[in-house]
C-alpha cells in the first residue's frame, strides 16, 4: 500500500475526530478499524460534550446536526444529604455543557469521512505496530483475507483500552495507574421523556443515582450496584421501582417510565499509561485512560488529546517544527491528570462504598455539607464539570 502521513487506529470518536481534522489541514490519513461500522455505532457511551469537545465537532466541520438537536445546559442538580441543590453553571464560570449522544458524534463523524474521501478499512484484523522508533514506523495488519502493510510517518492509537496500541510500548517504559471501584453502573435507554430538563446526581443511603437524557424523549438513567449483579435479574419494574426511590420528592410522580431499550451493567475504574508517546506512536484518548463516568469526562478527555495532537502535528506539516509533537505527551497528561481528579472526587463524594469507616462516612458527609455552602466549592465544581481550558 502507498505511504501516508498518518496511520488512525480505531474509528471510533477520537480516531474520526482526529482524522477530520487532519483531513482539514491537508494532511494525508489513514483510519483502520478491527470491527464494522454497525458495531461501532451500535456502542453506547456517555452524552455530555464540553464546550471544547462542541468547538473541535465545528471545527471539523461536523456540528450542524449537534447544533440543532444538542440540549445546552447550564447547570445540573445533585442531590446529597436529602437535598437537592442546582449547580448554575452560568452564575459561576459564565459557561455551559451540551447533550448530544456518543453515537450521534461517532455518525457526524463517520458520515464526514465518508464524504471526504479520505480512507477508512473496517475490519482491519491482527494489526501489529512495527518500527515506532524510526522515521518510517509501519503498520501491518489482514484485511480481506490478505496481509497488507503501510508505512507512515506517525500513528495515533485511538483503538482503545483494549486496543493493539498501548500494548506496542514496551513493558520496560510503560507505567500505568489504576483504581478499580467496588461497584458498577447498571443502566438503562427509555424512549421516555426525562425526569428533569438537566442531569441529577443522586447520593443515596440506597446508592448513587443519575438521572440523564439524549434527547427530550429519550432517558438514560443509572443505578448503583454490585460488581456481582446479574442483569436478568433486574426487570425493567425493578429498575423503575428502585429508580424512583431514590428521587427527590419533588421528581417522582414526575418519572416517566416505559420498556427499556438498551440495559448494561458498566465496572468503574480510573486508569492512566504513561508515556502517551513512544517515538512515532501517540496514545489518545481510552487508549491511554479511563475515568469513570460519574464527571462527564471520557469522551472530552479523548477530545482534549486530539486537540494537542492535531495542533502538534499541523505543526509539524504546516511549519515543520517538532515542538508540538515533543510536547504532545506532557500537554496531554497534564490535562488527564485534572480531569482523573475530578471524576475520583465526584466517585467519592456520590457513591457508598461498602467498605467504608464510620469516620470516612462522616468526611464524606461533611464534604457534601461544605460543597453546597460554598460558592468557591461550587464555582470549583463547575470549572471542572464545564471543562478545563486545553
């Protein structure tokens, strides 16, 4: 196969975001994907966008329909210690947040490839990462039943957490940091109308809660529960029954309920690799970490990276300077560093932990208390929910 500039691993968002953006800029790419396009879009994932993540979608020129079906919010409720209080994002950091589906993004995104021309393999197999360390790394992987290679002057692991990329670093150089939590996320697609026109965090003495939506007649709700949880056990009147008592007051007789459409159960974890560089190979996005969903950031940490490395490597073409691309790693972690604190934080202050001291109980408690009687402490919140700067 003819040499291009950029070899993409994986098509999902961060993959096609980046190789938009690159397109944009006149340089040359190349996206393989192990799975078909119907798997990809079949994923559901998260669906809060920081404004960051809203502005790199117009950028690459794929914001028209987020534009007109994304929901801007600017606050979200949390309810903590029986109370429920209301985050004005606006009042505090002058900023908001849009809700726009995970699968909506990777379909943008998709269909703009498509458009563009520029090549995308779907099940590309066995991919293996060859020469990082030269100037001309190559990929080699099956497509079709034959074994074809391309070489490259870069490639960006978008393939993530259990993609080939990550593994392509030795053992010797690369770190990794973990916290496993003692529980998971069992959730639920209804084609009903949310309980509240923005997001509710709920701790309970019954487990964490959130109240979230994709559209205004789609919900996407979540409960607390064991690693253990069999999903079949959970029928949909279970899930609604359960849901409902932990609800403020105020919300319950407001919840719509109705047969699920999609229902998972999701482990939480907080994970970094480092380096996010290894000589011609950049990690971005789940590649590199995860956070759990309790702050929003996933799909936004991915979209900060592609913002560092498409600006690195613009750089790169557009002026030949490697300045970008030697600082690509640093830049990147830094930011994932903030937003791993957030989302642990938001696990903590939010989730019962089943192992948890009467002394760590009240911290807690207390940490509820203080957040909700400090406007610095909610300004904080809301910097952080709404987005650090990249």
């Amino acid at each position: 196969m003819n040499p291009v500039s950029v070899v993409i691993i994986g098509a999902g968002p961060s993959g096609l975001l980046l190789g938009q953006l690159l397109h944009k800029a006149g340089i040359e790419t190349m996206i393989l994907e192990q799975r078909t396009p119907d798997y990809v879009l079949s994923r559901i994932r998260a669906g809060v966008l920081e404004q960051g993540t809203v502005n790199l979608m117009r950028e690459a020129g794929c914001g028209a329909r987020m534009d007109k079906e994304g929901i801007v919010h600017h606050g979200t409720g949390i309810m903590a210690n029986g109370v429920l209080h209301r985050i004005d994002f606006q009042t505090l950091v002058g900023k908001s947040v849009m809700v726009y589906g995970q699968t909506e993004v990777t379909r943008d995104l998709m269909e703009a490839r498509q458009a563009s021309g520029a090549p995308t393999l779907y099940e590309a197999e066995h991919v293996e990462l060859l020469d990082l360390e030269q100037d001309q790394p190559r990929v080699r992987f099956h497509h079709q039943g034959q074994v074809k290679e391309i070489s490259c002057d870069f490639i960006a692991g978008c393939d993530g957490f259990h993609g080939v990329s990550r593994r392509s670093i030795p053992e010797t150089i690369l770190k990794t940091y973990e916290r496993v939590y003692p529980f998971g996320w069992l959730g639920i697609l209804a084609d009903t109308p949310p309980v509240d026109e923005e997001l509710i965090y709920i701790n309970d003495d019954r487990g964490f809660a959130l109240c979230s939506m994709r559209s205004p007649t789609r919900s996407r709700y979540y409960l607390q529960c064991g690693l253990d949880e069999n999903i079949d056990a959970w029928s949909d009147d279970k899930f609604w029954e359960h849901l409902k008592a932990r609800l403020p007051d105020e919300h319950q007789n407001r919840l719509v309920t109705g047969p699920s459409i999609e229902k998972s159960i999701a482990p939480l974890r907080s994970f970094v690799a480092e380096p996010m560089r290894y000589g011609r190979l950049f990690l971005a996005g789940d590649a590199a970490h995860i956070v759990p969903p309790t702050g929003a950031k996933g799909l936004n940490l991915a979209a900060s990276d592609v913002y560092y490395l498409w600006q690195a490597l613009s750089e790169f073409y557009q002026r030949g300077s490697s300045h970008g691309i030697e600082h690509y790693a640093d830049r990147a972690l830094a930011r994932v560093w903030k937003a791993e604190r957030f989302s642990w934080w938001m696990t903590m202050l939010l989730h019962n932990f089943p192992d948890m001291s009467p002394f760590e109980t009240k911290m807690l408690r207390a940490e509820r208390d203080y957040l909700f009687s400090s406007q610095a402490a909610m300004t904080a919140l809301a910097e952080n929910y709404v987005g650090l700067p990249y």
